[in-house]
C-alpha cells in the first residue's frame, strides 16, 4: 500500500508542478525603486525635448 500511496503522490507533485507552470500570474513585474526613479527621469527628460521641439517649429 506504501509503495502505490508513494507512486501516486509523486506523480499528484509532479503534474501540479506542470500545471502551475502553464498558468502564469497576473501580478506586475517588480520594479525596483531606482529603476523607477531612472525611467521617471527619462520621461520627464523625453517631455521636455518635446516641448522644446514644439516651440521652436511654431
């Protein structure tokens, strides 16, 4: 009875594995908060080339 109860539950483990594999999460990838300060930094920088594109074409 061990040796089927064994068997079993390592191939219960095995396809749990498998499954959670197949369905991904849906939380956001972590960002650290460096790298949010960078990409902040990099936006606002874009921002003001823009504006400085606009005024000097009017």
């Amino acid at each position: 009875m061990n040796r089927k109860k064994k068997i079993k539950s390592t191939l219960l483990a095995k396809q749990k594995k498998a499954n959670a594999k197949l369905h991904k999460s849906n939380k956001p990838k972590y960002i650290s908060k460096a790298e949010r300060a960078k990409m902040a930094a990099e936006s606002e920088q874009a921002k003001s080339v823009e504006q400085v594109d606009q005024e000097s074409n009017t």
